[in-house]
C-alpha cells in the first residue's frame, strides 16, 4: 500500500508527540496512535508490520495469556513488540505498531504480541493480518456494548482476514466455529471428574444447534457452554481436540499435553481451571512458533498470575486472596464465584464489583447481576459477606435472591468502612473480590485486613 504525505505527517507527528509525552512523564500509549489514525485513517494497513504477528482476542483470559506469552518469549531471548501497557483497540495497536517502526515506517521487529478487542475487529484487521489469532473464549459480556455472543462471533467471522491462522478453544462451541473457512488449530482440556452432564450455572449461551435449531446434547458440562456436546439431527459437534491437556494433577501440579502421538508434561501455576486453560493456550501458540517443551517448561515454572488478576499472601496463619471478578461480566465473576466456594477452609468474602468506569458514565445496567451465579457464594464454608460500592444495595438484593442468610451479610455504601464489620473468629481465608478498575481500592482494603488481622492476634496476645 502507497504510504503518501498523509502517512508521513501521521507517523512524524505520533513520533513527536510520544517523545514529548514521555518527557512530562506520561506513558503514550493510547495518544499518539490516535493522532495518526485522526491523520491518516488507514494508518495501520500503511505502516509496516512485523513479519509474524500473534493477535490474542477473547472475552476472558486475553490479558493473561498475552502476558505470558511475552514473559516466555522474553526469557527465551526473542525480541518483540507488544501492546501490553496501551489499549487493545485501533489507537493502542497503532501506537504499539508506531513504537516498532522506524522514522521511514519500516518495522524494527520481526515478531508483534498483540491483545486485541473483540469489538475492533473491524478497525483492525481490514488492515492488520495476523499469522495467529488466538480466541480465548467468547461468553456474554458488558451487554450495553457487546449485545450478544452471536453479534461477537459474527464480527470476527466476517473480519478476521482468510489467510490467517486461527487457534481456538475447541471446548466453546461459539469460539471454536468462528471464520469457519480459515486454518485452525484447537486446544482444549480432556473431560475432569469435576465436570458433569447436567449445567449448574444460569447462564448458557448456546443451546440450540446453529445449523439445524435442534436442542443440543452436552455430553458434558465443565461449567456455561463449555464442555463437549454434538446435535442429535445433524452433524454439528464439538471439534476434535489437536492439542489436548490429560491428567490433570492439581496435587503436584502437573498436566501432560497430547498432539497426536506426543505426549509431554507441563508445570501449572495455578489450580484455577480458567488459568489452566490460559497455560494450555500459551503453550498451543508456543508450540506453533518452534519453541520446545523444554524452553516453554523452564520459563513456564518462573511465572505467576499478575497481582492485578489474583495475589495470594499470609498474615499470622489467615491468608488475604484477591482476586479479579469483572463486573459486567457474569461468566468471569461466576468462575471466581466457584472458586471461592471450593477452596478448603471457613471464609470471608468482601465483594468490591462495581464496574466504577462504566457506572460513572452511566453506560451500563445491572442485567448480568441476574445472569452470575451468586447462588454459590450461598455456601456452608462462606461465613459472611461484606458487599460495599456505588451499586451495594443492587448486590445485596441479588445476594438475597440466592437464599444467603441475611445473618451473613454486611451491606454498606462505604468500602473502607464496611471493612469495619469483618469478623475474623475461626476464618482461615479473606477473599476480596474486584474490579478492573477498582485496583487501588482493592490495595487499600488489603493493607486494612492485614491490620486488622495483625491486630486482633496481639490483643489475643
């Protein structure tokens, strides 16, 4: 594509402005790709790309497996770039894109990590091919703007470019039919004594069978849609798995991975299905671009969830856990929801899930409260709730409408105050739940439990 004078006056400008940005200290991650765009509004089909690029799109898990994919490829010495602290629509990716070319926009870099929004799809990749698209998942999520499942997988399927290749979680069935003509590659996770035949959760968004509308069968069920199920009338079903995670050993921490006649053991850092499929997805891609067990294993077993998705810490025999749970996002706080139900011991729940960027635009609604499954926090192990923000009452009525003991909550608008009511006899674990943009708050309410816990052991002293 000719690049002309309007390219030039895009990138010269985006450049000029990221170096006067940083000189006040600002990060430029998000402006100077907006510039160009504003410039040059097919900037990014003009600019040069690296020749192999990773696109990681989603509703759930992106983040994640975008950060370690680039942690891995950075222990093995590969040189990239990466949008990881900018935007996943069009500005950031052009930003990120801008940041890796040359004054005369050639690309400095052979290889691009890159998160993308499943809304910019149209923005993207009309000008942007990429060698791997990885589709994490696709659940409903941020109804306002997302609409519905089928409205997401019918924006990827009509933009996603044919020549790229896809790797998809091939235990969703939206995700894994998305841009039917393409190359595909699936991962996915063997059937686990947890899953059942029967669907505990509200919500599951795909039931009928989109080839012949005939209700679908699950031979199993992990948790939502996912699990494995085939039509009764015609042919649609489940893909064969081509990389597929099997003895699953949560007590050693271990999983072996099968393509085809191979067969090799990874290390897992996390016992949270949702992170076991993000360490299965990072391994697929992995795989793809030539590294070995060996490379991805040894940097695999320095890796950790990043604190602002889940931190773990001690204090005088009570562990303090945070963990993120998106609002507006029913499925993503529904698994955080299992998770803390099953995790061993008595506990406090704190719930921070107001999305507050959203609710200070009013852009949102309170519909996925009803979608999430708030009857598991309703659990003989869970000794109280404490639930405070902008939206407490919304959440205590949903709390309620779960048959949760009102004896059990503690409902106030304050978040810092609220923590007031924590009573802490016989609880092994506080759980603080947040939000994306609750992560100050979040750090707050944690150093408060840590005094309060270290306070309560010295007046017992």
């Amino acid at each position: 594509m000719k690049k002309g004078f309007k390219f030039y006056i895009a990138l010269w400008g985006a450049k000029f402005g990221t170096m006067l940005l940083k000189l006040f200290r600002r990060n430029a991650t998000f402006f100077p790709g907006k510039f160009a765009l504003k410039v040059c509004p097919d900037f990014i089909g003009k600019i040069e790309k690296p020749r192999t690029i990773i696109a990681v799109t989603g509703t759930n898990g992106k983040t994640t497996v975008c950060n370690m994919i680039e942690d891995i490829l950075k222990d093995n010495n590969y040189v990239f770039i990466d949008n990881k602290y900018g935007s996943n629509i069009d500005a950031g990716i052009t930003t990120t894109l801008i940041s890796g070319a040359n004054l005369m926009g050639k690309a400095k870099k052979d290889l691009a990590v890159l998160e993308v929004d499943e809304r910019s799809a149209p923005k993207v990749y009309p000008y942007l091919t990429p060698t791997y698209l990885v589709c994490t998942n696709l659940f409903r999520d941020s109804l306002m703007r997302n609409a519905h499942t089928e409205f997401i997988s019918g924006i990827l399927t009509k933009y996603i470019p044919k020549e790229t290749t896809l790797i998809l979680n091939g235990d969703d069935l939206i995700a894994s039919n998305i841009a039917p003509e393409n190359k595909r590659i699936y991962f996915g996770i063997d059937r686990l004594q947890t899953d059942s035949e029967k669907c505990e959760n509200i919500a599951r968004d795909i039931i009928a069978c989109p080839k012949c509308n005939t209700k679908l069968v699950y031979d199993y069920v992990r948790y939502n849609h996912i699990g494995k199920a085939h039509c009764p009338k015609c042919d649609f079903k489940s893909p064969e798995i081509d990389y597929l995670a099997t003895n699953i050993d949560l007590k050693n921490m271990k999983l072996t991975l099968k393509n085809g006649s191979l067969e090799e053991e990874y290390d897992l850092i996390s016992d949270n299905i949702i992170n076991i499929y993000n360490i299965v997805t990072v391994i697929t891609v992995l795989k793809q671009i030539g590294l070995s067990q060996k490379q991805i294993n040894e940097s695999l077993k320095k890796q950790k969830i990043v604190d602002t998705r889940y931190s773990e810490e001690g204090v005088n025999g009570i562990k303090i856990i945070t963990h993120l749970a998106k609002g507006m996002n029913p499925i993503a706080c529904s698994r955080v929801f299992d998770y803390v139900r099953k995790y061993k011991g008595n506990k406090v729940v704190i719930l921070f899930l107001d999305d507050l960027h959203e609710a200070a635009n009013g852009s949102e609604n309170i519909a996925w409260q009803y979608d999430t499954d708030y009857e598991f926090l309703n659990n003989d192990s869970i000794k109280q709730i404490i639930i405070a923000g902008a939206r407490y009452l919304d959440g205590y009525v949903r709390l309620q409408m779960a048959g949760i003991d009102k004896a059990k909550i503690s409902c106030q608008r304050d978040e810092m105050s609220a923590l007031d009511n924590i009573k802490l006899d016989g609880i092994e674990t506080v759980f603080i739940l947040h939000d994306l943009y609750s992560m100050e708050l979040k750090e707050s309410a944690k150093k408060k439990v840590e005094v309060m816990i270290r306070t309560k052991i010295e007046n017992k002293a």
